[in-house]
C-alpha cells in the first residue's frame, strides 16, 4: 500500500492511498479518514460507495463528513468506483464502464478480467482495511449514493453478518427496472435477467434477503427520481418485508453532493449509534 497524501482534519488524519489490485488487476485508489482516537483503540467503520462519474475524491472533498466522523469516532473509506488504467476497457457513455463499475462482477467480455468491484468491495479492500488501520471490522456500516447506494444496499443484503448499520442517498433502488440497470446489468452480466437479482435490492428482498433497519434520504427534485431511482419500490418492499425503513423524502433537494452534505451528519451519528 502507498501513501499518497496525508492532510490533518477535525483532529484526524484524511488519507488517499493507492494499492495493487488482485481483483482487478488494476492499481486501486481509496481514502480513509481516521479520526483522532487514543492510541491502540479500534474504532468502527463505514464505507461510502460513491455514484456514476466518481472516484474516491468526490466524497472525499465534497462529502462534509469529518467534522462527524471525529465526533463519533468513526472511521470513514471512501473507494473508487472501477478499475482504471489505459488498458481497462470502457465505453464511451458516462454510465457505463470506468467510473460505472456498479459493484458487481462481471461475467462478459471484455469487462470480467476487470470489472469485479463486487470482490473487491467485499473481500480485498476489507483485508487491506483491517492490516493497515486500527479498524474494529467487528463494527461496520455501510452508506453510499446513487449507484453507490445501490452498492450498499445489495453488498449489505448478501452479507448480514458483517454490517450492524446500512443508509444510502438517493440509491437506484432496482436495477432490474429502471435504464441504467439494464444497461450495466446487461453489459456486465449478459442478457440472462436470473443473474441480475443479486444486484437488486427490491428483488433481494422479495427473495428473503434482511436488513436490521434502514436510513434512506431521498431528494424530491432529483431529476432521476422518477425513472432511475424508483424509491417507491424500495419502500414497498421493506414494508412487505417487515424491515424497519426511514425512507425521508427530502424537499426540494437534488442529485448533487449538496444534497448529500446535507445530510452526511445525520447518517454519520446514525451508523455511530448502531456501531456502538
């Protein structure tokens, strides 16, 4: 792992960091802010998985999280959205390809020698996390926005044993149905739509998949609301689920990391609560 930039904030350390991927044979940014905490202490973690366009550094210089994170404690990661590099493949869309990895693992070519932010999520960036910080992964939440909330709703649905705590802004609520899933799903996964419910909140539910509870801000001038985001199927299937869901209809709030500043205390002092 190599340093990139360290900077002292609200007491803490905001770090970017760079490593060489396994999973996507790409070397992966990342950043962590780690807030002031006496020494040998673990501290819990949330992972904010960003939306279409984003590396690390969106959230990271727009997110308006450390001033919480320091109050409460928390460790907070910030990874890319894809694999970069000249020899990655991409599209010529902004939805799909690097900075649209949808956090899945490709099956299709040319994009399944890369493309496997799922595994990466999961599995290689957490083993990282716990050697390299002094990270409790006893006490994780897991956040995100847009497709990143897409990200976290499905990463936490497919393993509920390892997050206490799960929120999301503004999250494309089910792929299956709206363009940008069938478009990423479709490029990534091939046209079979079985293999598409793993990345489904709404269907992961309708199949038995639980969250303890959940925080969802939503915005209601969100330009994508209608057509991508489709909030109201997500509510009406934790209502059918019975799983405990604040889902805030944000007046005239947008898409924008406006919207998401807005709110990141909130959602920060929530996953501190449930994290202990």
């Amino acid at each position: 792992m190599e340093t990139l930039s360290t900077n002292l904030s609200f007491g803490g350390v905001q770090g970017v960091y760079s490593h060489a991927s396994a999973e996507t044979g790409t070397d992966m940014n990342f950043s962590v802010y780690v807030p002031p905490h006496a020494e040998g202490t673990k501290l819990p973690v949330l992972w904010y998985l960003s939306g279409l366009t984003c590396t690390h550094a969106n959230v990271t210089e727009k997110g308006g999280y450390r001033a919480a994170c320091a109050q409460h404690g928390v460790i907070f990661i910030a990874p890319d959205t894809s694999p970069r590099g000249d020899d990655v493949p991409d599209d010529d869309a902004y939805d799909f390809g690097k900075g649209a990895g949808f956090y899945v693992d490709a099956t299709q070519e040319p994009w399944a020698q890369n493309f496997r932010m799922r595994s990466y999520i999961e599995r290689e960036l957490p083993a990282l996390i716990a050697k390299n910080f002094p990270a409790d992964m006893g006490r994780q939440g897991i956040t995100g926005h847009s497709m990143g909330g897409h990200g976290a709703l499905t990463i936490a649905l497919r393993n509920p044993d390892r997050f206490k705590s799960v929120s999301a802004f503004a999250p494309i609520t089910s792929p299956l149905n709206c363009p940008w899933g069938e478009k990423a799903l479709g490029g990534y996964l091939g046209p079979d739509k079985a293999a598409w419910r793993d990345y489904d909140a709404v269907a992961l539910i309708d199949s038995g998949a639980r969250l303890p509870d959940l925080l969802v801000d939503q915005g209601t001038a969100d330009n994508f609301l209608t057509d991508q985001l489709k909030t109201g199927l997500l509510a009406l299937a934790c209502k059918k689920a019975g799983i405990p869901a604040t889902i805030r209809m944000q007046e005239g709030y947008d898409h924008s990391y406006y919207f998401i500043e807005s709110f990141m205390a909130d959602h920060i002092r929530w996953h501190a609560e449930r994290l202990g």
